[in-house]
C-alpha cells in the first residue's frame, strides 16, 4: 500500500510539473525565436526541470544534480545556451514531460477519485434525495444498482495497484532523458579532478607563503627584540642612563613584529570581512584604490568565509593590477547575484593586453575560485577594456 501511495504522489506531482512546463515549453520557443531571451529565461527554465529532478530524486533515489549555469558575458550566453547538451537535454524534457507527464498523471487521479467514489455510492446512495450518480454515469437510486459498485470498485483497485509499474515506467524515462551522456560526466570528473589538484596546489602554496612569511619576516623580528631586551638587560646593569634607548628600540621592534603578525593573519582571512561583510569589505579596497573606483553592490547578506574571502582577494588581486599595470583613469566593481551564485565584475578602462602569464595574478585569482567550483573569465583586449568576471556559488 505504501508503494502505491508513493506511486500516486509521484505521478500526481508530475501533474503539477507538467502544467508549469507547458508554459515553460511555450517560453522556451520564444526564446529561440527572440534570442536575447535566452540568457534571462534559461535559468528559470532549468529550475522547472529541477523540481523533475528533485521528484525522481524522492521516489527512485536517483540523485540527478543540476548542471553547472552558464556564466560569462551576458550577449555570449545566448548561443553558449543554444550550444550546450545540457540546455537542450532540458529543452527536450520539457517537451516530452509536457506530453506524458500530463497524461500519466491524469491517468492516476481519474483512477484514484472513482475509486474512493465506488464504497461512498455504494452505503450512502440512500441519502440523497433521488439517488446519486457514480463515476461512470450509472445512476443510483436502489440497493441492486449500488452493489454494482463493488465489482467496479475491484477492477478499479487492481488497475491501482498497477500504479508503481506507472510510475516506474515514467522514473525510468525521466532518468534516461535527464542523466547527462558519459562523455559528460567524463568530462565532469575530469574538471573536478582538476580543481581539486588545483586546490590542493594553492592550499600548499598558501601554506608555504605563511609559513615563509612567519619565517622570514615575523620570526626574525622577534628575534630581534629577545636580542634588543638582551642588550637593554646588560646596559641596566653597566649603565642605568642609556638602558631607556634601548628599551624604546625594543619596544619599536616589538610594534614591528606584531604588525607583521598582523599582516600575515589579514592574508589568511582579512578581519574587515567579518566587521563589514563582503560588500563593506570590498568598498573598503575600491575607496584605497589609487585609480578611481566605483563600487555597485546588491544586498548580499553574510556568506560563507570561503565565498566571501575568495571574491575579496580576488577583486584585491584586480584592483592592483588596475593600478600597477592597466594605465586606467576610472575602475567600476559590481557585485550581485545570478541564479544562486555570486557574480563580481572589475572593469577599467585601461589599456587592456592584460597576460596570465606575466604574473599578474590572474591565474592565482583563477585557481583560488576554481577550488570553490567557481570560474574566472577575462576579456583584455590589447586597446582595452579589461573586465574580470568571477562567478562562486553561494552555498546557501
């Protein structure tokens, strides 16, 4: 009985489904036709077939994850649409599922209603004045009429039970439709693969540029003060007048160290981002940029630490190269939200050219956000404008 009820929410729900995606089938067409569209109704498009996703999901146990959303300059996105297998994979679930999933689901329903109909007609005929009509049109108005709804009440309950195979039928063709081809999920686990040797990598590095930090610079400053407080000791005791100096040059060279400290903490997680949030934290670097910066924020709410520091040393990373490398007079920043990820642009109007391979930190800024499943994108043409988009997903 509990596998029939769960065939029925399954098949029911797909109802639902296949109602909103007869509309989404008809702005999906207008999208091809108009093709500006497609960057703004791709997104929703997709979480319609999600919510397919998610019911196969509860009732077969198999887990369909959403494909990765398309990122990158928005008049681009539209034929990125049109070329990728997963926006069609889901242009061709929506057709289908429109056609099917209205028919199944209206198959369960008009099953299941005629059949809690059949006991009600069947004891309770008498109460309405005149009989009462059941289902199939049969009117009702004697006890030998009313006990024909025993038989049909049979038949309707083992067709019922046939319901799971139903069911199971429509699960197995929305896998087959929705799960992406091999070579896709080859690709996929190449790609993690990737990220994840990427991430290892910067966190190794990272690592290493405290450790050399701590070393080099912290270490050898208190170094210097143990010696510094040393020779203070000595001149208390040899002369008591000159101690005064080098306690003042001990006291120097401690403020020193703990400044150094302070500055190698701000590199592991700068302190502004948790007193400001990212979009306070950010304004905070366009307002020292030297260049002119202007900052265009939504309101973002508070982020994971690892989502908010990677787009803060990113646009930090940026900012310096604006005013190292870029020649700009001006330099904008925005920061917002698209389809659950965090979306930040740096744009300057400099003199482009701008090379990963000149250590200008671009490829830093690229393997920190992909070790969060997050992309980078540069346009530099030589003559300018260089815009830097990196794109993190919010994990909320």
């Amino acid at each position: 009985m509990k596998r029939i009820w769960a065939a029925f929410v399954y098949l029911a729900s797909g109802l639902l489904t296949a109602i909103a995606t007869w509309l989404a089938v008809g702005v999906m067409l207008l999208s091809v036709v108009i093709l500006p569209l497609l960057p703004i109704t791709a997104p929703y498009i997709r979480r319609i077939v999600d919510l397919d996703r998610r019911r196969l999901a509860r009732y077969a146990g198999v887990d369909l994850p959403s494909p990765p959303p398309l990122d990158g300059p928005w008049l681009h996105r539209a034929q990125r649409v049109l070329a990728d297998p997963d926006s069609r994979r889901d242009g061709i679930w929506l057709i289908t599922h429109a056609l099917y999933g209205t028919a199944f689901g209206a198959l369960a329903i008009g099953l299941v209603g005629p059949l809690v109909q059949q006991p009600v007609v069947l004891l309770f005929w008498w109460v309405f004045p005149g009989g009462n009509e059941n289902s199939f049109g049969l009117h009702v108005d004697s006890w030998p009429k009313a006990l024909l709804s025993l038989p049909i009440g049979i038949v309707l309950a083992l067709v019922v039970t046939q319901l799971p195979r139903l069911a199971d039928l429509d699960a197995k063709w929305a896998e087959k439709l929705l799960s992406p081809p091999k070579a896709s999920l080859e690709k996929r686990l190449a790609e993690v693969v990737a990220t994840r040797a990427a991430a290892l990598q910067a966190h190794g590095a990272e690592l290493r540029r405290i450790e050399r930090n701590l070393h080099d610079g912290t270490q050898n400053k208190l170094v210097g003060v143990v010696m510094m407080l040393g020779i203070a000791e000595r001149t208390l005791k040899q002369n008591p007048d000159n101690a005064l100096q080098a306690l003042l040059r001990a006291q120097d060279a401690a403020g020193d160290a703990l400044e150094e400290l302070r500055n190698v903490v701000r590199s592991i997680h700068p302190p502004v981002l948790e007193d400001l949030g990212l979009d306070g934290a950010i304004q905070a670097l366009a307002a020292r940029c030297p260049v002119p910066c202007v900052l265009t924020a939504e309101h973002l709410g508070r982020l994971p630490a690892a989502v908010e520091a990677a787009a803060y040393f990113a646009v930090a990373e940026a900012l310096t190269n604006v005013a190292k490398h870029s020649g700009a007079r001006h330099a904008w920043v925005s920061l917002g939200v698209d389809d659950d990820r965090l979306v930040v642009v740096v744009h300057d109007d400099g003199k482009g050219g701008a090379d990963e391979n000149r250590g200008t930190g671009l490829d830093g800024i690229r393997g920190r956000v992909g070790a969060l499943d997050g992309t980078a994108d540069v346009s530099s043409p030589e003559g300018g404008p260089t815009v830097l988009t990196v794109s993190l997903p919010m994990g909320k």
